[in-house]
C-alpha cells in the first residue's frame, strides 16, 4: 500500500472519508466496512467502548441507532460527546472521528425502525438493552410475547432511535514500513477545515 500525501488529502475531511469508505466497500476481504468502535465516558470518566454499525452518514454527521436504556445511550446524553473508529486492515487504514453528539428526531428514527427487518424490529422490543437477564430463555419468552402482539407493522418502542455523531476532528491513518505511518489530522475552525500531519 502506498504512503499517504498531503497533496492527496481533499479538502473536506467528509470528502476524504467517502473515498476511503468507497475503497473499503471495494475490497472483498471487508466484510462491514460500516462496522465502527463508538467509545464514550461515564461522569467519572470511566471509558468504555464497543462496535456498532454506521448507518448513514453526510454533512450533518455519522449516524448509529441503539437502545436509549443502554448504557452507551446514558454516556452519550450525558458527556454530549463521542469518538469513532474505523479499522480496515485489508487496506492498512483506520479513521478516528471526534465530535459532538445528539439524538435524532423521531422522524428519523421511525424512518430508520421501519426499514429493519421484522425480526430485528420485534427484537427492539423483546430486549431492554443492558438489564440483567436470568438466563437465555428469558429473552426467548420476550420474544414470543412481542411476536404474538404485534403482526406486520411493528413501530419504534420509544427506548430505541438513534444518535449523529457531528465531527469537530478526523484523523486519518495509513500504515507506513518500519511503523512510520502517515497521519493527518483535521480540525474544524471557522474558516473551514485545518489539517496537519502528525508523527506516528
């Protein structure tokens, strides 16, 4: 893989990520390129991290859905803040985002519920995301009881929607031989978007 340039870089770091999103839909060996790491913070500043799955992304920021119960769900509402990360390895590549975070209208997460399968929409209501469970079958249970209740159109339960993530920084990485890799950083300003390199 070659190095990655400053005079390569575009402009808009939104623009960057598209081609590098495009590239990694490209390669076969990527089975979700949309699969991201969505760290937060706890009032005390405990971090916490797990996958999640972009579901679309554009001016307005990056976009996930998840349960408002969750725990990611109380770190977000509460720090008002959130990183990603993307890790391609078949293209040596990761993009970490930094930004603020909100939720989305109920317009935008009932658009989003409705284009679900029907099981991952029964699945929303079957589990409130992080409460303890005494076993395995106590899922299943739920899961037959919203099943039966509800036949084709299944709506949004009001603990689930989604967030958008609105990017303040973007850092875009290329591995480099002798681990000197190639790193930009994009920092939002009011003129536009600044961008520097950083040593590895």
């Amino acid at each position: 893989m070659a190095g990655l340039h400053r005079r390569d870089l575009a402009p808009d770091p939104l623009r960057q990520f598209d081609a590098w999103f495009e590239a990694a839909g490209a390669e076969p060996l990527i089975a979700a390129r949309e699969a991201m790491a969505l760290a937060t913070t706890s009032t005390t500043g405990q971090p916490s991290v797990r996958m999640v799955l972009l579901r679309g992304h554009g001016v307005d920021g990056f976009r996930f859905f998840t349960g408002y119960a969750s725990r990611k769900a109380g770190e977000l509402d509460t720090a008002g803040h959130a990183a990603l990360l993307f890790y391609w390895q078949p293209l040596e590549r990761q993009v970490r985002i930094e930004g603020r975070v909100r939720r989305l209208d109920s317009a935008q997460s009932d658009a989003y519920f409705q284009s679900r399968p029907r099981e991952s929409r029964l699945g929303a209501w079957a589990s409130h995301q992080g409460a303890e469970l005494a076993s395995r079958a106590e899922l299943d249970e739920q899961l037959e009881l919203v099943r039966d209740r509800f036949g084709d159109d299944v709506p949004r339960p009001a603990r689930w929607g989604g967030y958008v993530v609105e990017p303040d920084a973007y850092e875009f990485w290329q591995h480099g031989e002798a681990r000197l890799h190639d790193r930009f950083r994009y920092t939002r300003s009011a003129g536009g978007w600044s961008i520097v390199r950083l040593a590895p």
